[in-house]
C-alpha cells in the first residue's frame, strides 16, 4: 500500500509514454553527470526558446486571449496547461501537468523551470513586450503537485 495520492500516481503513470521513460532517465543521468545544473538549466532554457519559435501564437489583445493561446499550444502537445494572473507589478505563470519532470525524474526540477523560461520568454516576445520584462521561475511550493510557478516582471537595473 502507497501514501501517494492516487491522481498523483495516475498522472505519473499516463504523462510520459513508457517507451521513452527509462530512456530519459538515463539521458537525465548522463546529463547531471557531465554538466553542471546550471548549464543544463540553460540548455533547457534554449529548448524552450525553441519550441516556442516551432509554435508560435497569433496576436493576442487580452490576458484571456493570451492564456487562451498558451493552452491551445501546450494541448496540441499534451504538455499540461497554465494559468496566469495578473498581480499589478508582475504576470504570474502557473505551468501544470508537464511531463518534463515525470520523464526526467526527480533531477529535473530546475530543468523544467529552464525551459519553461525559455518558452514562455520567446511567445512573450513575439507579443512585442518589453526587452525590460523576463520571465522567471518562482521558489516551487511543497504541495508535491507537478507545476511550475514563473512570473514576468521587470528585470531590477
């Protein structure tokens, strides 16, 4: 008998196809023993940047719209979704259901938080904001659930 919460364990179970699990695992393996984190958060940081500029979204006029847009991404790609909430001084960005740390395992944390940088960074650019505002990953909570916290603020001069 497990104390692990059974959506938990579902969802561990159906986000990374089993062909590719032990696989990245040992991908996650072999890159934590040749880089440093910091290196490899900035490779992820890239990826995402990438796959933004793979699929990027139309104009967009409002928050809704924007989120909207976001989602409709991470959908057709089965890379959970998110939620943003506009907090005055900054634009807060909960990512859920990404596969990234199932795949990777436990090392990937700040992998994940990398890449979901990079993504979110390039689709804002694309809006046309601010070379001003970044985004960045926020301290993670300690609900155990899969999510990312980010937010775009303006970077201290």
């Amino acid at each position: 008998m497990t104390d692990k919460d059974p959506l938990l364990d579902y969802y561990e179970r159906a986000t990374c196809s089993l062909q590719w699990m032990e696989f990245n695992r040992a991908f996650a393996a072999e890159l934590s023993a040749g880089l440093p984190p910091e290196e490899i958060r900035h490779l992820f940081h890239r990826i995402g940047e990438r796959l933004a500029g793979a699929m990027p979204l139309e104009r967009c006029n409002t928050l809704d719209e924007l989120q909207s847009a976001f989602n409709k991404r991470w959908q057709a790609i089965a890379w959970g979704f998110c939620t943003l909430h506009d907090r005055g001084a900054q634009l807060e960005i909960t990512h859920a259901c990404s596969p990234l740390a199932v795949a990777f395992g436990p090392a990937s944390g700040g992998w994940a938080a990398g890449f979901f940088e990079g993504a979110y960074q390039a689709w804002f650019a694309g809006q046309g904001i601010p070379a001003s505002l970044r985004v960045r990953a926020q301290a993670s909570d300690s609900t155990g659930l899969p999510q990312v916290q980010l937010s775009l603020s303006r970077v201290p001069a």
